[in-house]
C-alpha cells in the first residue's frame, strides 16, 4: 500500500502548493505506515525532485515528457492512475489548485474512488475516514466521509504551513506509455505575469475597493503589495466596473484564499466577500467608514483615509520587510 | 450544435448559512434559492450567446428533488430550449455526475457547460467526473470560450497567468468569471418558459461514493483591535510582534 501525491510544477519548480500537498500526503502516510510516493511529470531537474524528501516524499516517479510542461489533464489522469495501480495507492492527494482541479475528478470517475476537494484537516481515521472541508464558500465546514476502498482528498492551499525536513526522496523514471490519444488539450500560448506572486498562493493578499475611487488609485496598493511581497486582489465591484482585472477578484464568486494576512482597503465587507477571505489568519481592514460590516470580521481595524493611511503603511513595514 | 448546460440550486449569496438536525442538515428556513451563479452568470449565459451566433439547441440538466423547478424554470425563462430533472436529492458528485452522463450518452452533446464549482459544496467535482465517465476531454476554470467549426478555443486560469488550449469537439468545460456577463430573463422568456418542455426522469443506479457526516460553523472572531489613523507604525509593530505575520 502506498499514497500517492501529485507534485505539479510550473516551470521547472513545483509548486507551494504541491508542496503543501506532499507534506499533507506524507502526513497520511506516516500514519497508514506506508510509503509517500509522488508523481511528477515534465521537465524537472532531479534535484528539485529529491528535494521532496524534505516535505516526507519517500520516492518520486518522474514522467520527464516535455510535452506534459503543461500538464494535459486527461494524460496526466493516465499517469496517475498508472502509479496508484503500480503502488497499490490506497490514498491519493492532490493541491486544490488549477490543476488538482482539472486532474482529481477525473480519477475519481476513473478509479470510482470518492474524493474530497479542498480539505482543510487531515483525515480523521478513529471512524473510517473522514475529511473537513470549506463548504458555502467559506462559511461553514463540513466533515465528508469517503466511503469507498482507494480515496482521493485534495488540499486546500495555503492551509497548511510547511515545514521542510532533512530528507532525499529517490527519482525513479516512470513511463506511462503515452499516445498522441491522451493529449485532447493542446495549449496554444501561456501568459504568465512574471514577477508577481500568483494569489491562490499567496501568504499576504493586499486587496482594494470601491473605497479607492478608481483604478488610477491603485499604486498604493500595489506599492503595499510590493513591499510586503504580497499578491493584490480586489472586491467584485471594482472587477466589474473594469478597474482590475477578473481573476483579481477574490469573494463568493471569484476566488476564495486563505492567506497570513488579508489586508481589504475601501472594501465595506459585504457577506459575499467575507465568505471568500474568512479562512485567513489575520485580517486587517482599513476603511473611513467606521460602520463597514468588514471591522466586524478583522483582527486590526483603521478607520482612515486609505490615501492616507495606505502609504504610511507601506513605510513602516519596510523596516520589518528589511527593503 | 448541441449543448447542454448543468444547472445547479444553490442559496443565495448573502444566505445565512444555519444547520438542523444535530449539524447534520442545511437548514432551508427563510433561505432564498437561485441558479449556482457560475451554472447561470457564465455557463448558461455563453451557451446562449453561442446559440444566438451560431445557431445550437440548448439542452439543461438538473439533479434535484421537485423543489428545484423554479430554478430550472428560470434558466428556461433566459433561453435554454427543454430541461431535464433527474429526481434525486444526492449531494454525492459522482452520482450526479453518472446521472448527467446518463443522459448525455443518449442525446450526444458538443458541448457541457457547468460552472466552476456549486456555490454551496463547492466541490468542483462534477464537470470533470462527467468528462471521464463520457471519455471527453476536460477544460477546468475557462473564462473565455469560442467555437469555429469543430475546435473550441478556450482561455482558461493556472497558478499566475492563464493559458490559451484548442480542443476538438466534443468537449466537457467549467466555466468561470470572464466567460459572459449576467443576464436578467425577460417577460417574453418567462411566459415562454412556462411550456418549454421540462422532463422528469427517474435517476440511473449509480454508486454514491460519499457522505455528509456533520457541518460546522466557523469559529467567531474574538474582536477587532482598533488602531488610530495616526499611528499606522503601531499596527505595523503588531502585525510583526503580535500577529507573527511580517
């Protein structure tokens, strides 16, 4: 027996939150007392998969097909599916991001195996195996039981902090016997922003408002984000009005994120925005009206001008940040 | 072109979320119902907008008890052709899932719509479980579809940046914010909706694969700390010292 983690990487790194989902993985392992066995595939360097051993990775299959840079959901489901029956996988975990997404659902139909998407507890195994996860976007939990012999959790990011070890994993080449068949999926163009921290990773989310007045505003939230090496974000309306862009919004209905530290300005914290960012851990908010619904659910509250307040605030956590 | 759109009921977004039952069932009381807002907002409203260009029969699927009806009805009333309800209370996706393949192997779809994921569950599970069970390829978290004969061309979200993928009909995608914009059904739509066929279908076995055991709420905050607009280095102090998070 054996769980098996899917370690997906973007280019040529694996992922934080892979990474948060070898830790987790290894975690069930160590319980269960059987091997943690990852699966990479695309071009990796073999250190950065040995590497895995610091997170609890006993052994890494390495599927080192370029064509899976970008990793085609359908050949990747193959793959995985392969290493379970290779290693008898009795558990499988993927990160709750774009590709555990895409990929998780698929094995599950596959292997009929139950899974539990987005987890933030690992599995109460006292009663069968039960797993907690986000449930109304945030505003409640709920403990789901996998009813089924092999189980697939994926893990919800930024949910656990990791905690790297002095381990080396062993990389073993893996070939899944690929065919033109399983890549559907062609990718014709990537456009990643360079040089930001993708949000659904981030450990601080600087995130702005209809308080901000207009998108030619948003400098001091990105000098905020720049100094704390924050990822920004923004309320629904302003993705709405066109002020920044869709996948910037974070709330009910955009993206949900767990970071450190959410920082809202000129965002008044309506329900559906709250649901989307409660699961962080600290919370600040900074807003002139002190009645906004949003200083109910902070940590830190600021009733202020956000023209002003926002640039003393990007000063003073220089001197902590040390930049 | 024929599509057919999943169509979950969902609370309302400003729903307060409350538990009966020993936290063992949503409680219903006073809570409003709509359309899931990915299933309506981008999925159902692109096919539309597909179907107005291009010409395609729009086909909706629900699994739901007969409650959900006037979710169904509405999604009608904004333009899709006839509905299915496969009558089930299942909260298991791959039940839904073998149930929504169940009918699409009959009517032979280009293309399925759902939305991201359910706005309750959150599971985002049954797009890609439908994909597997008809052998179709599966595009996650698109936010912008099109179609040109026989190849879609999808933009859809990764980790910092997004990806541009082609892919051949037929195909299974999950649609997200970006795809299309809301839509308010009108009243000829409403009038038309009332006899637009709705067909109740008994559902298919299936293995249900898991189960609820209980719910709980969050815990409450233990209070907001204010801090003076005037001395913004203080709350800087806190969030290193306090907080442990700069």
């Amino acid at each position: 027996m054996s769980v098996i983690i899917f370690a997906d990487q973007f280019q040529g790194k694996v992922k934080k939150s892979a990474l948060e989902a070898v830790q987790y993985g290894a975690q069930i392992a160590q319980q269960l007392g059987v091997p943690a066995v990852a699966v990479a595939v695309g071009e990796i360097d073999g250190a950065e998969l040995s590497a895995l051993g610091q997170y609890g990775a006993t052994k890494v299959l390495h599927v080192a097909d370029a064509r899976l840079n970008e990793p085609e959901a359908g050949a990747v489901t193959k793959i995985v599916a392969e290493a379970v029956a290779k290693e008898n996988g009795a558990v499988i975990v993927f990160a709750h991001n774009f590709a555990g997404r895409s990929i998780a659902p698929q094995l599950s139909a596959r292997l009929k195996a139950g899974f539990v998407a987005g987890a933030i507890g690992l599995p109460d195994t006292s009663a069968g195996f039960v797993v907690k996860k986000n449930v109304f976007s945030g505003k409640a939990f709920a403990n789901v039981s996998i009813t089924t012999g092999k189980k697939i959790v994926s893990v919800m990011p930024n949910t656990f902090s990791l905690n790297p070890g002095g381990g080396s994993a062993s990389v073993e080449a893996f070939a899944a016997g690929l065919g033109d068949a399983d890549f559907k999926i062609k990718t014709v163009k990537v456009e990643t922003v360079s040089g930001e921290v993708p949000l659904t990773e981030a450990e601080i989310v600087v995130s702005g408002g209809r308080g901000l007045k207009g998108p030619e505003h948003w400098g001091i939230v990105e000098d905020l984000a720049h100094a704390l090496g924050a990822a920004t974000a923004c309320s629904r309306p302003v993705a709405d009005s066109g002020w920044r862009p869709h996948h910037e919004h974070v709330g009910q209905t955009g993206f949900t994120v767990r970071p450190n530290l959410y920082i809202a300005i000129g965002i008044s914290g309506a329900i559906q925005h709250l649901a989307g960012v409660n699961g962080s851990k600290t919370i600040v908010v900074i807003n002139k009206d002190a009645e906004a619904p949003f200083f109910k659910a902070a940590d830190y509250g600021i009733v202020g001008d956000a023209f002003e307040v926002v640039p003393k605030l990007t000063e003073a956590v220089k001197k902590y940040k040390g930049n | 072109m024929k599509i057919l759109v999943c169509i979950s009921k969902t609370p309302d977004t400003t729903a307060k979320i409350a538990f009966t039952d020993n936290n063992t069932k949503f409680s219903e009381a006073g809570v409003q119902f709509i359309i899931n807002p990915y299933d309506e907002w981008y999925a159902l409203v692109r096919a539309l907008e597909l179907k107005e260009a291009q010409g395609a029969t729009v086909h909706l699927i629900t699994v739901g008890g007969a409650d959900t009806e006037a979710v169904i009805r509405k999604a009608l009333a904004l333009g899709g052709d006839e509905a299915f309800r496969v009558n089930s209370d299942s909260q298991d996706s791959f039940f839904i899932a073998s149930q929504i393949a169940e009918i699409a192997k009959q009517e032979q779809y280009d293309i399925i719509f759902t939305g991201k994921e359910t706005i309750d569950y959150n599971g985002s599970s049954v797009g890609g479980m439908v994909a597997e069970l008809l052998g179709l390829p599966f595009v996650s978290i698109a936010s912008k579809l099109d179609v040109n004969g026989g190849t879609a061309t999808l933009k859809r979200e990764i980790e910092g940046g997004e990806e541009v993928v082609e892919v051949s009909l037929p195909l299974v995608l999950s649609a997200q914010k970006g795809m299309a914009e809301a839509r308010i059904p009108n009243m000829r739509g409403i009038m038309a909706a009332r006899t637009k066929p709705l067909k109740v279908v008994e559902p298919a076995a299936a293995e249900t694969l898991t189960s609820i055991v209980s719910f709980e709420l969050p815990p409450a905050k233990a209070g907001v700390k204010m801090i003076p607009a005037d001395q913004v280095e203080e709350l800087a102090r806190l969030l290193h010292e306090e907080a442990k998070v700069i």
